[in-house]
C-alpha cells in the first residue's frame, strides 16, 4: 500500500486532507495501480455497513435477495468516486461543516437501521424485507465508510492532467472490480449459515447480533 494512504484513511471524515496536493500519480502500469487496488480490497473486505447488510439479507433472503443488494451497493460507490474524483472534493475542503454534517448524518442513519433490526420478527408483521437495488444505491449517500473510500481514492490515487474524467472512470471501476466480489463473500457468509436460522429465535439472534455490530459502528463514527 502506498506510504500516503495512511494518514488520509486514518483521518476520517472530520479530517479530509486538501485534495489538490495529492493529485500526483499516473494510474498507467500495474506497479503504480497495485496500492488502488490493495486499498480497495482492504475497504471493501473489511467489516462495515454494506458488508453487514449483506450478510444480514443472505442469512434471511438467500442469494436472489442479495445480488440486488450488491450491484445497488457498487453503484452508489462507482457514483461517489466519480464525483469525488472529477470534483465534489473540492466542496468538503471549502465547506468543512459539511463534512461534520454528512458524518453525524450517516451514523445517526446507521443507529436508525440497529434498531429496526433488533426489533424485527420473522413470524409477524415486523419481519424484515429485503433491500431493493435502489435503497442500497441510495444508502451510499449516507454511509460514512463509502464516503471515506471515495474521498481517499479521490485524495491519494487520482492523478493529475487533463483526462481528468478517464483516470475517474478508472479509478471508479477498479473500486467496483475488486469490491463486488468482496461484497459476495460476505452474502455468501449470510447464506453459509442460513440454515441454522430456520427457527424464528435463532434468527431474531443473528438480527441482533447484527444491530449490535451497526450500533457500534454508528458510535465509531460519531466520535
């Protein structure tokens, strides 16, 4: 992984470096596209919302239940990174509450999503339903890590010149290329254990359990 990453993945989203001074790289060779791509991999294996509510749509909805979640999921992200990268960084280095805004926003969202699961059924009118393409497309507007991997692709791996909106697209696929299938392993987890679910209270256990990990995620951000 590129030496740079570092301080910009640790700085949240109350810390967003100036992104102009890291516009500096060519994604041209293999050698310079490797820290992308590590980077990617690592922000998209690594436990959080997205993951989370895959897992959580496997165990209740099987695999027909989560592509949608995942190709929704990828499109919000290619989206962000887009726009991060052909510009709308330049809007949270201008406008500094707008970073405090989106972030405070995202987790009070994620503490809103803890409780609808811990207090779903799977025998009554509560049960759970199933994401839409759209509703994981949308939920990346309010999903702080899906916002800090874009701001940091955006920061650290775009380079300078005037194909500005090609190095974008490319930078934005590769985020999708290695984040798809990222996104399925954590489906296939939730499908792996389906079947230990079958009963109502074992399922309502998984569903908390899952609400727990979204509630401490939401206070991660919070502070």
């Amino acid at each position: 992984m590129s030496p740079s990453l570092g301080p910009c993945a640790l700085s949240g989203l109350g810390r967003i470096p100036t992104l102009v001074p890291f516009l500096h790289c060519e994604l041209h060779t293999m050698t310079e596209l490797l820290p992308l791509v590590t980077y990617c991999l690592v922000m998209s294996a690594t436990p959080g919302p997205n993951n989370f509510m895959l897992a959580i749509t496997g165990a209740n909805f099987g695999g027909r239940g989560a592509v949608p979640v995942i190709l929704g999921i990828q499109a919000g992200l290619f989206a962000q990174t887009m726009l991060m990268c052909v510009g709308l960084g330049s809007v949270f280095v201008a406008y500094p509450l707008a970073q405090q805004v989106l972030r405070i926003t995202g987790a009070l969202y994620l503490i809103y999503l803890a409780w609808k699961l811990s207090g779903a059924s799977v025998d009554g009118t509560q049960a759970p339903k199933a994401v839409s393409f759209i509703q994981a497309t949308v939920f990346q507007a309010l999903n702080p890590k899906s916002w800090l991997k874009a701001i940091t692709v955006a920061s650290v791996f775009m380079p300078a010149g005037q194909d500005t909106v090609a190095n974008a697209l490319q930078a934005s696929l590769i985020g999708a290329l290695v984040g798809a299938p990222c996104n399925a392993t954590w489906a296939l987890f939730g499908i792996s254990i389906r079947r230990l679910l079958k009963e109502p209270r074992m399922q309502r256990t998984f569903n908390f359990s899952m609400a727990g990990m979204l509630f401490v995620l939401a206070l991660a951000f919070l502070r």
